[in-house]
C-alpha cells in the first residue's frame, strides 16, 4: 500500500487527556482514535493488527475444538436476573427501549450461551462441547484510563466449555493453559508473560490468570523463574512469597497487566439454568463449565506497552500491519522512487505485506514516522546506494543497518 | 466435519413466535438462534454463512478502494445532537451510564465516520476517500417480525465516501451500483435483484436502492424487464408506471425485500460537523459524502426468503456452509460408514468443505435433515451402490440423482 493514499497521518500529540502509553502511541502513530474516554475508533493500520491478533487465536482455538457463534449483545434482563447478575454487576450496561423492555448490553455472554446449550445439549455422547466467539463487550468503566487495555467497549475472544464431570472441565482447562501461551508466543511477548496463580474463589484452591510483566502495569507478580509461573500479590500475602509448584521462595517482584483468563466455573452456571445432560445411566446431572476469556485490543495495548521505546512501537512480525516499511528518499519524479514503487510491485507479487513511503517529505520526518509506526523492516531506497546496487534495510528493533541487493532482501522476506 | 460434533441439531419447530420464513427455515436447520424478538444468535453453521457472505462483501470493497475500519457502538449524546437526529431519530437507543454520561448505540455511524474524517481530512490531495466497517448495529424496532430481514441488533457493512465534488461523488456512486449488483450475483440472487428507483428525499430526483424479488416481500416494486431495473410503489404513485430510463409503460408488479441501499449524501453530514477540505486555490469546500449500506443477515435472510422450497433451504455454492453433504446409510461399523470417512478424508484434504453425516438414524431422517441444511450437493454412499464402485450424487436444487464413481466427484467439485 501507498502511504500517500492511508487515510491516517501520525499525530505529534495525543488528546490530552490520554494518560496510557499504549494509547497515546496508538493514536499517534493513527492506529486507533479516540472517540471518547474508553472507547476507541480501530483505523486501517490498527484494524490490520487486530485482524492479526483475531486470525493467531482463531488458529488456536481450532486446535481446541471450538465451534464458532456470534452471540449478540442486547441481552433480556430475565437471563441476567436468572442468575442474580441483573443486580449484582456493578458495570452492566442496562437499556430500556420505549416498550419498557429491559435489556443488558452483553459484558460476558455466560447468561445467553447457557440457555443456549441448554437447548442442543441432552446426552453425555455430546460432551465435551466448547462454543466461543469474538465480538464487542461493553463494561461500565465510570474510570476509564487504560487505553485499549480496559475500554467501556472492547472486542474479546470468548471460549465456553462444557463437561461431563470436573475431571474432564480440568483436563480441557490444562489444554487452554496451553493453548494460551501458544497465543502469547507467537504474539510476541511469550518470554514476558506467566502463568499466574490467583486466589480460588469459591471453586478451588487456586485460579489462573495470565501476566505479561511491563513497568505499566497495574498489578504485582512473584515470578519463580525455575517454574516460569507466577503468584499474584493477594496471594503472597496470605501465604508469603513462595512457589506453588517448587516451593521456591526466592520470588522475583514486576509489575505487569492480565492478558487472558481461564476459570472453571463447574455448575456455578449450569445451576440456576438447570443445564443438564443425561449420564449412561440415564440420569440428568448438572453440566461442568469452564470459560476462557482473551481481549483482542488489551493484546495490542499490551504488546505496546511491553515492546515499544522512547521512538515508537515495535511491532512483532506475526501482528505488524505491514512487513516492510519500504522508504524512497526523493520526490515521485527521482530514480529512488521509480525503482521503490517496482520494488513495492515484485514484494507484493510474492505475498509481503509493504507500506511504501511515497510521501514527498524529508527523509529525517519519513525515519521519525517509521520509528513510531514500528513496521518490524524498515527498507531504504536511495539514490546514493542505487549506484552500488544496494538498499539499506534496518530492524525495528534493532539499531544497525546494512546495505543489500534487492535480491537478498527477497530471498529473507 | 462429521455431523455428529456439530453443536446444533435439527428442529421439528421453530418458536410459536416466529413468523417470518427465513427465520423460521433457520432456526429448524440450526443456523440461528432466537434469543428475543429481533435479536439472534448466529450459531456455527449460520456464521459460517455470515462469514462467506462477509468474504464477498471484503473483496468487492477492496475492488472500490475502501480501506477498513471499526467503529464504536457506544456514541457520545454530543455528535447526535450535532445532527439532529438525538431527538429526530425514532430508533435510536440511548444508554446512561451510572455517572449520569449520555450515549446512543450506533445505529448508523455518520455522526462518528465525519467528525474521524475532519480529523485527518485536509487537502483536495486526499480525495476521494472511502472508509468502511462490518460490525453489529443497533436499531430500535418495537415489533420486529422479520425475522433476520429486519433486526434489532444486526450486522452491516456501511461504508462512506468522500469526494471533492458532487460530479466525484456521482462517478463513485455509480462504481458502487456496479460493485452491490456483482455482490448480489455472487451470493446467487443476482437474477431476482434489482436496482430500484425510488424518491429522492431532499437531494436529487430519485435515489436507489436494491429490492429482491420474493413473495414474503414487504415492498412492491415495478420492473423494467428491458432495462433490468425498477421503481418502487411511491414514484409510481406520482409519476405513473413508467420506466425512468426508457419510458417503457408496460412494467411487472413483485412483492420484493430492500437488500442494500446507496446515498448520495452530499454535504448533509458534512456541514453540520464543518468538515471541508482546501481546494487548489486554497479555499475552503465542504466535502461531498456518499453513504452505502448493505445487511449481512439481512442478505442471508433474503437468500432463504428467495431460494428455498418447501423442503428448506438451498444455498448457492458461494455461501454454503459446506459444498458437500455426505451421507453414509449404515452405523459406524459398516463398510458405506468407513468408506464415506476416506472419502471425507479425501475431498477435505483437496480444500473442499464436506459435512459428513456419521450419525445412527435412518436414511429417511438423514435425507430430510440435507434437504433442510440445504448444502448444494448430496453424495450417499451406501453399501449397495459400492458394489458397483459408485455413489449417488444429488444436487439440492434438483430432483435428479445421479450414480457416479469418487474420481468423477473429486473432478467435479
């Protein structure tokens, strides 16, 4: 893609009133716009990411046997009262339409897709069964100032399991643990992210939730680094620093932010919708549920917050809007630009995703927006290397540059 | 996929409530799940419809330049009272948060996609320009009856163009009649799709809109068979039934269903948010919008409203769940049930979608259950015709079968 044709021009300031690193570089570099506090607009380059992100864990959720639905979000309050959420969740929008129908707007979907399984579901022969989708949620954040990390609206990837037993919810549980931090890998911040032991709640001695440690954060880990898992601070203060699995107590303390969570919720659900199942013997027993939830804009935030510098983003390849940043120094009339724009042309012939920089601006402005843009290659194309056959490519994460033929940088791309 | 993990079964019955065909049809075939009046979810084998009906609609938008966005459901009170259309808008829900913060849920994103432009639209350089999103809108119908045709909460793809002037807006909307019509043929309802004169409102002579015909249709429309297009009953009511563009008096009266709708807007949004753009001159100019809009339930809706019988649905190739329809006459255990598993097997790894009919029931119910999913081809394998090394191949919208061998099929689909 041409850069002269993307709707978006990066910004030198945010709104003033955007306090998050993630959003302020998002909106500068015009990834997502801000239309109010928590809620964001996702412009091309930032939709790109996302679909991105959407496209890593739909992947992984195959893997797991999930069958896709889209639940919808106005909800009937009967559903929400069934389970006494009607009252008891505090940022549940509510609407009444001129009718005096009362509706929730669906901040998690366990109220509709119980009912739903309910439906479909009779036997023990069609369990398990995990249904999960990927769509808006709206939260009543009164507060909202996270950035894409914790929006009044944001898209969420959720996964909802269902079990005969809990010996078979613990099992698909261990498989997500898994499939999660196959998501965290390829995204890139595999290395910086545990698995992090919570307080139970009402179900068992211990919940999971999943922390990706950057100087943002808002909450605490004790990381064991022998384990590679962590413990989160209540947790510590109950029972000291000190591993759940080794026993080590040598912990390392970060700040970090939660990127996905999983909890079993047994027949917390199942129960007041009497979801049921007909067991070999032909008695009904109460259906074990697991569920699974994974923001789409908090991953972007949050890779924002741990993998940018003082510059920009850094992108990790699997999520950059575009490989290459393909930069011509000189105007639409110099060689530079001719040879770029056929560059452009054979890279994309081959399937690499480039953004070229066509833009006629000086190459210190062109360097600065590509830092800030964070496309994982940055590809210079001048009139001075031209003469020596080269192109000069540079990492974004990296400070060194060097000079290659075109062909070499087909050959790694 | 065999048949027997899918999380949806076939119904006798649609709910009581339920009037319309469409929704009727997919309800009992497992599509779509009615949660409340105007409100479905859409359940694995209907989003897998969505999503090819989705496919369709991406790539005829990349062909009109449009670069992709997602736009927020949660709007602030302020751009709707800019417009107007905060008070003037009958279907519009409003939402207060506890903090007393006022917001309409987008039922429409004029009031969003102009004040995003205004921010990085400057130059004359920029035009035209076009954005576009798919996500679920929100309109407040008090009786909505038609099933999927007309919901409460329903997915769209609206996109907005940008132009200089009117004569560029006038050649994008006319580019755009062009991309909804190859739309409408490649989701099999070209041929019974019309491009539909209707009244201007305050801005030209007529505008349009796109009507299929269908007998459940809520709106008339006179067709042109020379011209291949149509007015609808309110011109017809002042100007008599008269082609526009031939003059052509003997025109044939349908019942039909509105299945996408194009806008000249000119400067209606433009203006009260003040969005202009520099001219070469460096003078001020407000810029001309056009606005399009196209349902994706409301497509897959019209499609069953359009093509089924009275046996169910028939789906045309490019948005069917499945291609194939494989149905083995004997349990697990017998040679047609391990056959049609290779066979499966075989036809998935070559890239085509195959829904394998593994279960325990009778070839009756089998067969009733195809005619009511509606994939377009049925292939039986049992073990009679294998003796002949043959299976039977039926296509839905025929009554014919045919005996012929697996390569032949293989070649075939």
């Amino acid at each position: 893609m041409r850069q002269s044709e993307l709707f978006t021009k990066t910004r030198k300031e945010a709104p003033a009133d955007e306090v998050s690193k993630n959003a302020s570089l998002l909106i500068r570099a015009g990834f997502i716009d801000k239309l109010q506090s928590g809620v964001y607009t996702y412009l091309p380059l930032g939709f790109r990411v996302l679909k991105k992100i959407e496209s890593i864990i739909l992947k992984e959720m195959e893997t797991v046997g999930g069958q896709e639905v889209l639940m919808p979000s106005l909800h009937p309050k009967e559903n929400w009262t069934t389970t006494g959420r009607w009252d008891s969740m505090d940022d549940l929008y509510k609407v009444t339409d001129s009718s005096g129908r009362e509706n929730a707007l669906g901040g998690t979907h366990e109220e509709i897709v119980v009912p739903l399984a309910k439906q479909f579901l009779s036997s023990y022969k069609q369990l398990p069964l995990a249904l999960f989708q990927i769509q808006n949620k709206f939260r009543m954040e009164l507060r909202a100032k996270s950035g894409i990390l914790r929006g009044r609206e944001f898209f969420m990837k959720d996964l909802y399991s269902f079990h005969a037993d809990e010996e078979d919810l613990e099992k698909y549980y261990a498989q997500m643990k898994i499939s999660y931090q196959n998501i965290f890998q390829q995204m890139g911040i595999g290395s910086k992210t545990y698995l992090t032991f919570a307080s139970g709640g009402s179900f068992s001695k211990y919940s999971h939730e999943f922390q990706t440690v950057t100087e943002a954060g808002e909450d605490i880990i004790f990381i064991c680094d022998a384990c590679r898992i962590a413990v989160n601070k209540e947790i510590t203060e109950t029972e000291g620093e000190q591993c759940p699995e080794c026993g080590n107590t040598n912990l390392k303390k970060e700040k970090s932010i939660e990127v996905g969570n999983i909890f079993q919720l047994k027949t917390k659900f199942s129960e007041p919708f009497n979801l049921t199942y007909k067991n070999e013997s032909g008695e009904d027993i109460p259906v074990s549920m697991g569920c699974y939830g994974i923001g789409l804009g908090r991953l972007m935030g949050v890779v924002v917050e741990a993998l940018s510098d003082e510059k920009g983003i850094i992108w990790p390849e699997s999520i950059a809007p575009f490989k290459v940043h393909l930069i011509a120094l000189g105007d639409e009339n110099s060689k530079a630009h001719r040879e770029a724009f056929q560059m452009q042309e054979k890279l994309e012939e081959k399937g690499t995703e480039v953004l070229f920089d066509d833009r006629d601006l000086r190459a210190g402005e062109k360097f600065a927006d590509a830092d800030l843009l964070g496309i994982p290659l940055r590809v210079v194309v001048s009139e001075s290397t031209l003469k020596e056959g080269k192109i000069e490519v540079k990492r974004r994460a990296e400070e060194r540059t060097s000079l290659i033929s075109f062909e070499e940088l087909v050959k790694n791309v």
